[in-house]
C-alpha cells in the first residue's frame, strides 16, 4: 500500500519549545484524514511540514514519496488550502480561478467553472465580498482545480455555520470519490469529521496519541463501567486510555483487540468523539500511573 504521508520522529522546535515532537505516521492512501487535538497541540505544524511551509527540526517526513515542496512536480501533487482560507480580497472569483491557471501545471479549468457555477460563484465578484462559507468554498473549489494527489486543509471548516459546513463536507465527499485523491483535514469539530473522515491522527501535547483507521479504532476502544469497587479489582492486562469516576461508579476507556467478559464491568461502544476525548483527557495520566503502580 503507497503512502501519502510518512514521518519518522519528526519533530519542529521553535526556541526552546517544540511544536511537534517525536511524530511517527504512516498514513495509507486513498484515506480522508482528520487531524484532530487540542489548541496548541501541533496540527498546523505538521500539515505545514507536510505542505513544505515549514522545515523540520529532527526527523523525516515524506509526501508522495517524495520530501515536501522540494521540486515544482512534488508541489503541483499536493494541494494546501491553509487556515482562515487565504484568498486575494481585491481579486474576483474569475481572478482566482485565472491565477489558479497560470500557477498549476496540472489545472483543471473545466472543473474549476463547472462547481464554482455549481456554487453559485460570480464570477465578478470579489473575494473580500464573499461570504465566510463562499471562501471555504473557492479555497476547496482552487485546491481540487490543482487536480493534486493529496489535498492539505487546515481548520477548512472552522468559520462555517451548521449549514455552510454540512454542504462543505458534503461537496468534499463528493470529490474524493470522484476524484480519487486522498486528503488530511485539521479541526475541532469532531461530530463533523466523524461524517467524512475515514482514518484518524489525534495530537496532543506535540505528540502523535493515535492513529489509524477510524472503523478499526471503533472496533478495539471500548467504554467499560463499574463500581468504585469494580475498579479496585481492574483486569490489569487491559491498555487503559482514559479513567473517570463519579461518587458512584467507574467509567475506564480502554483499547483491546480481545472480548471483554468480567461480570463486573458493562461494557459498551465508544463514538468517534468520546475517543477522541478519551486520548485529550490529561486528567487521566495521574489515574493510569495509579494503576501502573497497582499492577
Ligand atoms: N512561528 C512560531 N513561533 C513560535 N512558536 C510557534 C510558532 N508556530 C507555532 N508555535 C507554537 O507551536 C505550538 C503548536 O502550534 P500549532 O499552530 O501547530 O498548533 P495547533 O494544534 O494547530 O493549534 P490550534 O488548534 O490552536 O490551531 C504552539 O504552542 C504554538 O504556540
């Protein structure tokens, strides 16, 4: 299986603190990846080495197989629509589209007229007119035109109001099966990934938490509840990823590729977002050393 994105220990430092640290990723292609974790964690980082904005510090990272932005041929196969959705304010949706042309070797001009028709776009109008949800959408409608392998996005969806989202995702779904490309999104919204992400990476603290295929990740995490009493006995063989308590019960996350069977506890399936909170709870370190020192 070809990768899109490979890295081996990367790590970006800024000063004395790193941004990204010790990464280790190898996603598959033909996957629509969401990037999840907390502000701060280092998500722009790596979607920046990976677009060959940035430089790493220690470590590798390759795109396509190839190092990123390291020739013009490398950068036309990967498209990179940063945050905030920069686009030219003064220019019109024409402009972009004509700019869009002369920059891409491998522009598509016909699928370039034909969705941001689709959309509605005026063509004479300006960027700076458009309305949050338009930008998204001549961000995206720039970045599939570019015909890349691998599209990068960066928080696309973070100023889009329920609606503009739903219709964003829904025109993203659409185009990757049509277009077979692969894709990494960033962002908070969890309930939305889980609508068109098939592959997972959740970053906390710099660091690479989880990753890998989101029904796979489904199938071996696991919500398990008990008594406080239930908890003092916990089958210590288990990978335990987040723990809660209430004055009453017990509720630990776990990831385990075999069937639970202990009366004790009930277990259930986890959503895609409670085991994303599950990795960012930091509360839990404190509770998994306690067990570490238990076991
Ligand atoms: N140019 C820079 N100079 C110094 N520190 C930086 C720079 N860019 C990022 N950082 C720091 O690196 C860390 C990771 O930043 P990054 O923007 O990658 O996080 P993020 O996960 O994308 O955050 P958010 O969800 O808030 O967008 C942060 O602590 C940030 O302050």
């Amino acid at each position: 299986m070809t990768s899109v994105l490979q890295a081996q220990a990367l790590g970006k430092r800024y000063g004395k603190r790193w941004a990204l640290r010790e990464c280790t990723v190898d996603i598959p292609a033909g996957h629509v990846v969401g990037l999840v974790g907390p502000n701060g964690a280092g998500k722009t980082t790596l979607l920046k080495l990976a677009g060959g904005q940035l430089e790493p510090t220690t470590g590798d990272i390759t795109v396509l197989g190839g190092r990123p932005g390291s020739t013009p041929a490398q950068l036309a196969r990967v498209g990179f629509v940063a945050q905030d959705t920069p686009l030219y304010a003064a220019l019109t949706v024409a402009e972009h589209l004509r700019l869009g042309a002369r920059l891409n070797p491998r522009w598509d001009a016909a699928l370039a007229r034909e969705r941001s028709g689709q959309l509605g776009l005026d063509p004479s109008h300006r960027a700076g007119k458009l309305s949050g949800g338009e930008r998204a959408q001549l961000a995206l409608t720039l970045g599939l035109a570019k015909r890349p392998e691998l599209l990068i996005m960066d928080e696309p969806v973070a100023s889009l109001d329920p609606l503009a989202r739903r219709e964003f995702l829904h025109r993203l779904t659409e185009a990757t099966a049509e277009h077979k490309l692969s894709v990494v999104l960033s962002s908070h919204l969890v309930s939305d990934l889980e609508k068109v992400c098939d592959y997972l990476i959740v970053l906390v603290d710099s660091r690479v938490r989880v990753a890998g295929e989101v029904d796979r990740l489904l199938a071996t995490h696991h919500r398990l509840t008990g008594s406080l009493h239930a908890f003092d006995r916990f089958p210590f063989d288990q990978r335990v990823i987040s723990v809660s308590h209430t004055d009453q019960q017990s509720t630990v996350v776990v990831r385990t590729g075999s069937p639970i069977h202990d009366p004790a506890w009930t277990v259930s399936r986890l959503s895609l977002e409670d085991l994303v909170l599950a990795y960012m709870d930091k509360s839990t370190e404190n509770r998994r050393a306690h067990l570490e020192v238990q076991r």
